[in-house]
C-alpha cells in the first residue's frame, strides 16, 4: 500500500502532460485546433448573397444618391487589430456594467451628409448580453439570437469604405 501514492501521482502527472501535449498539436496548416464558428459560408455562397443585395443597393443610389457620381458604399472594412481590440474592450466595459456579453449585433447606419452628399452607408457593432443576476432557473429560456443589446456599451464604427464604395464583391 506504501507504493500506491507515487503509483496515483505518475498517473496524474502522465494525464496532465498528455492533455497539454495534444492539447498543442498543430493541423497540417499549422493552425492550432480551433472550432469552426457556426455561419461559416463559401466565397460562391458569399457572392450569391451579395448580388441578392443588388436590387436594395440600386434603390438607394436610385433615391438618396440620385445623381451622386459613385453612389452610396457597399462594404466597410476593419482591422483585425480594431476589431480585437474592441471586443476586449466591449467585454470588459460589459463586466464593468454587471454585464455577460456573449457577442456582437451589427446595424446599418449612414454617416452624416458632406456638402450636400448624402452620408455613406457604414455597420455598427453593439455588444449584446445579459444582465449578471440570478433568476433562480438552471435552465436558460433565452432562444437564439444573443442577448439584448447593452443599452450602455460603446460600439464601433468607422471602418473603411470599399475600393470603390459601390464594388460588390470582391474587392
């Protein structure tokens, strides 16, 4: 029985290395193992979608960019750097407000009028969540769609407009 203690011991100190060694193991890509988002699509699904957009895209150049050489912008571009950064951000201003966010909703929105040109169309980001409280339920009803948008947290906007702003895609 003596020996039982460093027997239990090389075990667990046989689990944890292997948990940490394939827990590193690289793909053939050399990615690390990382679960595909869901809502991942193909470039040919991406292209369908966008030129589904065609007829609301024209509509507006047809009315709020009537005779605005260029018409209205069709996409907006963020860093990767603008973009993590803002999701630390938006979590920690959400723990701060007694928040759990659990992701992102995006709005169209237009920025304001220049000399007379109507302002370009841009996407905003809004942190949603839930309010940190306990409801007394172990079971969530929420269904889809994320939680509600935090009524006190920053968003993100100012991306870059597409090359042109009225190029489909790609660009």
């Amino acid at each position: 029985m003596k020996k039982l203690g460093p027997i239990i011991l090389g075990i667990v100190i046989g689990a944890a290395a292997m948990y940490f060694y394939f827990h590193n193991i690289k793909n053939a890509d050399g990615m690390s193992d990382t679960p595909t988002p869901k809502g991942i699509i193909s470039p040919k699904e991406i292209k369908v979608l966008t030129e589904a957009y065609n007829s609301r895209y024209d509509s507006i150049n047809n009315t709020v960019f009537r005779g605005v050489e260029g018409g209205d912008n069709r996409s907006s571009w963020y860093s990767l750097e603008d973009l993590r950064n803002y999701l630390t951000l938006a979590e920690k201003q959400a723990a701060e407000q007694g928040y759990t966010m659990d992701g992102v909703r995006i709005y169209p929105g237009a920025l304001p009028a220049i000399t007379g040109r109507p302002g370009y169309t841009t996407f905003l980001f809004v942190p949603t969540g839930y309010l940190d409280k306990s409801e007394g339920n172990m079971i969530s009803l929420k269904q889809g769609g994320g939680g509600d948008d935090m009524p006190d947290g920053n968003g993100l906007d100012m991306g870059g407009e597409g090359k042109p702003p009225g190029a489909n895609y790609p660009q």
